[in-house]
C-alpha cells in the first residue's frame, strides 16, 4: 500500500481499479564495502558499478541552478540532475538522470555537517519538498537546519528522474472505480483482468526500465548521489519506504554510513518483502481505524457521529452502501470512500478533516464529501504525479520480490483477512495484484544486517502505525547491532519524526548533531491527540 500525504485534496490512486490514496565540502570517494555480501548472481558486478558511477559523479559533480518554475520550489533552493547507470551491472550503459535539490544549512560554516539527504517513502515518493522544512520555517527542523544542507531528491522512475508509467494518468484517475469488496467470483474475476492489464501497462509504456526499478539500484543511485554532493560519507532521513531504502544501504554500504534516521520502519525481513508485508498492512489499518472510530466517538458533542465506536462504524457502513448503490455526485463509490477515508489511520493530521467531511455528510451536506474524494479531472498534473507514484510504486514492489503467482493462494489469504479487517483488505489486494503477473524477471531481497563499519542508527517508531506496522522496526533494530530503537507509546501516526514530541525531537536533534543515543532503547508518551 503506498504512503499516502495529506493535501487539501486526497489524490485518488489507485490500480486494478481498487482506488487506493496512496502510499558542500568536498571528500574522497570510497570504493564499496568489500564485506557487503551479495544476495544473488551479479550483485558483485552491480556493486563495481556504483563504485564507477559515484566516482564519476564525484568528479563532475553537481550543477546547482534555481529550480524550474514549475517545481514549485522558492528560492534559495536549488535544483540539479545526477547521472547514473540505468544498470548498474553495465556502468557504461544506457544512462538515467536524477533529479536533487538542496537548501544550504542555516549556521555558521563552522556549524555545518554536510549534507542530509531525505527520502519520504512510497516507493514513489518524491523528496524534492524536503529543503520546503526550511523555507517554511517548520519548527521541528530547525536545530537541524542549522546544521546541515537539506537535500531532497526524485529516485528513479519518479517526477523528473525518468519517470515511467502504466496507463494513462485520466484514465487512472477517473471515477467511480469498482467497489473492491467482492460480492460475486465474477467480481474477482474482473479485478484479476484489470490488474493483468495494468502489469502489461506497464510494459508497453515503461518496458526499458521496469527490470531496474529495484530499492538495491535506487540504493546505489542513493550512494552516487552521496559522492555528487562531495559527501565522505551519507547522512540520511528515512521515513517509511524510506526506511526500507535506509536498511538496503547500511547492508550495501556499511562504510558509508555517518548518521541514519529511520522513521516508521518497513520490516526488512526477506520473507515480509512485499507479499506478507501487504498482508501485516491490513490488520494494523483495522486497528488504527478503530482507534479514530474511538477518538471519534470521544468527540461526539462536536461531529455528532455516534457516542461509541460501533455507532460510528454504523454511519460508515451506511454511507458505503449508500455509495455503493448509487455513487455521490455520479462519482464517488466504495473505492473512493476508503481512498479519502484510509488518511485518517494513517495521519493524526487527517483526523479533523476527515471527521469533519464525515460529519457534514450525516448532516446533509453531501457536497463536501463529493469534493473531498472525488477526483479532479482539471488537475492534469496532480493526476500525472498521481498515475506516476502509482507506477513506480507497483513497478518496485513487484520486481524487487518474487510474489504468489497462485490466485488461489492471494484468494484465500485475503478471503481470511478480511472477515476481521474488512476496512482495508480486499483494496489492497487488487493494489498489489499486478505483481501476480508481472512481466518482467523478480529479484531476491537483499538480507539486511550488519557489516564492519556501519555506526549506529537510530530507528523511529509509533507503537499503532498502520502503514509499517510495529514489528519491523522491532526486526530492524535486531538486525542492526547497536542501533536504538525510540517507541512513541499509544501513538500510531505514519512518519513520528515530524510531529512535535520533545522526547522525540531533542533525540532526534541530538544524534544528527553529536551523534550521541542513549545507552538504552527509549519509551515516549504519545504527541498530542488532535482537538476537534
């Protein structure tokens, strides 16, 4: 399931008709870690072709320039294009074009640390907003900005690195999508076919670069970028899929790490990565769904929604089948009903706004759910980005793992889920079914764990988070030997890095600056709960 960000607007995502909202000092190069072991034939050559590229880029360098109009980035952000290898295993090759931006820190020279580089997760996400935390002032970041050149980027296959596609982005977007509860097998049989389609979508638009849209080669770009920058060594922030990227490179390049946060962390175990991974996915959303039934209920006096969970769940299973039957305003059915609603168990912040729409809905005033959740047919690009963040996030998901090709085996997993956690399974599953046929070879995940060199990390984690569940920063904290582990306690906000917690945030601000931990893992108590 990709990650999804709160906007005035949900974008409406989604594939095989499930509408899912988804989801600078110069230095020496360093050669790869030798001890980084390969997981399958070929890495090995992959791995001297990093080595190539960054030393490459290290040369040329990066040729910083205001950013294009369109990007939506104020000055004094700059913008610029890294090259690397579209196969690593021919460093000499095809060649793509990565797209940086960065903000200068805003200390002293004698204050500066380097660059810190941000991925915001999906796969599919873009970084490019991320100098945006200084330029807006975000209160959270500012010892950090202080500090460090804020370097966001678009990894490859998103935005304006090579972006690649699977259908038209009007198309993707238009509504109502099927309902994605099936009611009959001939409702199965009809998500199977359009998510058939949209794996050979993605072959007959983006066939060159499917077999390479991989985490281990957006790693290795990750590391070319490093040494573009003038880096010694990567600082990283990591939230989400992003942690994912983070794992993969402190297993790659041990010796290239200088400080890694992980924020909300996908289990990197090799049996998780993707199948099982989608699967945990289901049972977290339902519990974080009822947490803001509950929160809901609490705050009846203002959404007037029902005094209990079970009388909010009521209302919502009203309004679905209302829409199921006839869609609000001619568009907006199930499937878009839980791409507006699913912001909700994922983002603290979207619990208000979606409360609110919810409540004026039961009130009478459908229009305001209409606006929500219905797409935007005049936003071309909004649908473009939308369309491309689905592709590459369906593209990497189904070409790093080898998935169940079986439907009896994706029928009777999602069949169980759902009878205990109706809110998000069966959505998605037509999400993810492409990879069941997936056109092109599926990689074996890399074996994250230690290696000589890497120093520790600090790992970041909401105890309730529904998008990567608990247990995979638990298992990544195992994995990498001496990292610390901060749990935010009854908390289940996606990405905790950027909520203000000062239990949180003085960590945070403390490694990336000293990079000192404490000598144990530590418990917070929970942010804030949102006031209606």
């Amino acid at each position: 399931m990709r990650d999804i960000r709160p906007t005035g607007r949900t974008a409406a995502l989604g594939s095989a008709g499930a509408l899912v909202a988804a989801t600078l000092v110069a230095g020496a190069v360093m050669a790869p870690t030798a001890n980084a072991t390969s997981s399958r034939p070929g890495q090995d050559r992959e791995m001297r072709g990093a080595a190539i590229a960054a030393e490459r880029a290290a040369k040329a360098g990066i040729d910083w320039q205001d950013c294009p109009a369109d990007w939506g980035l104020e000055k004094p952000i700059q913008c610029g294009y890294v090259t690397v290898p579209l196969d690593y295993a021919r460093p000499d090759g095809k060649q793509i074009k990565i797209a940086v931006d960065r903000i200068g820190n805003t200390g002293t020279e004698q204050e500066r640390q380097g660059a810190l580089v941000y991925n915001p997760g999906g796969p599919g996400g873009s970084g490019l907003r991320f100098p945006r935390r200084v330029t807006t002032k975000a209160p959270v970041w500012a010892n950090i900005a202080k500090a460090y050149d804020f370097v966001g980027f678009d990894p490859r296959g998103v935005g304006h690195s090579a972006p690649i596609s699977c259908v038209d982005p009007q198309e993707f977007v238009k509504a109502p999508k099927a309902d994605p509860v099936p009611d009959t097998e001939a409702d199965k049989r009809a998500q199977r076919k359009l998510a058939r389609e949209y794996a050979e979508g993605c072959y007959e638009r983006s066939g060159d670069m499917l077999p390479y849209m991989t985490t281990p080669n957006t790693v290795r770009d990750l590391d070319v970028i490093r040494a573009a920058l003038g880096e010694k060594k990567l600082n990283f922030l990591g939230v989400s899929y992003g942690t994912y990227l983070g794992a993969v490179y402190g297993t790659l390049f041990p010796g290239h790490v200088r400080r890694m946060v992980v924020d909300s962390v996908v289990n990197p175990s090799r049996e998780k990565i993707w199948y099982e991974a989608n699967l945990d996915q289901d049972v977290a959303f339902e519990g974080r769904w009822k947490d803001w039934q509950d929160w809901v209920a609490a705050n009846d006096a203002t959404f007037h929604l029902g005094t209990t969970r079970a009388a909010v769940q009521d209302k919502w299973l009203d309004l679905r089948a209302t829409a199921k039957k006839s869609p609000l305003g001619g568009v907006v059915g199930p499937a878009e009903l839980i791409s507006f609603f699913q912001s909700a168990p994922y983002y603290d912040s979207s619990w208000v706004p979606v409360a609110t729409v919810f409540s004026k809905y039961v009130a009478g005033d459908t229009q305001a759910l209409v606006d929500a959740a219905a797409p935007d047919l005049s936003d071309t690009a909004g649908n473009a980005a939308s369309e491309n963040g689905n592709a590459v996030y369906t593209a990497v998901e189904c070409t790093d793992a080898k998935w169940p090709t079986s439907w009896t085996k994706w029928d009777r997993d999602n069949t169980r889920l759902h009878k205990d956690h109706p809110f998000m399974t069966w959505a998605n599953a037509w999400m993810n079914l492409p990879c069941a046929t997936w056109p092109v070879k599926q990689q074996t995940p890399v074996d994250v764990k230690t290696h000589k060199g890497l120093p520790p990390v600090l790992i970041v984690q909401s105890e309730r988070d529904a998008a990567t569940p608990y247990e995979g920063a638990v298992e990544l904290h195992r994995r990498f030997k001496g990292s610390r582990l901060i749990t935010e306690k009854d908390a289940g906000s996606h990405g905790v890095t950027s909520l203000a917690n000062s239990c949180i945030n003085t960590r945070v601000d403390t490694y990336l600056l000293t990079g000192e931990l404490d000598t144990a893992d530590v418990t917070c108590a929970p942010h804030a709960t949102p006031k209606p």
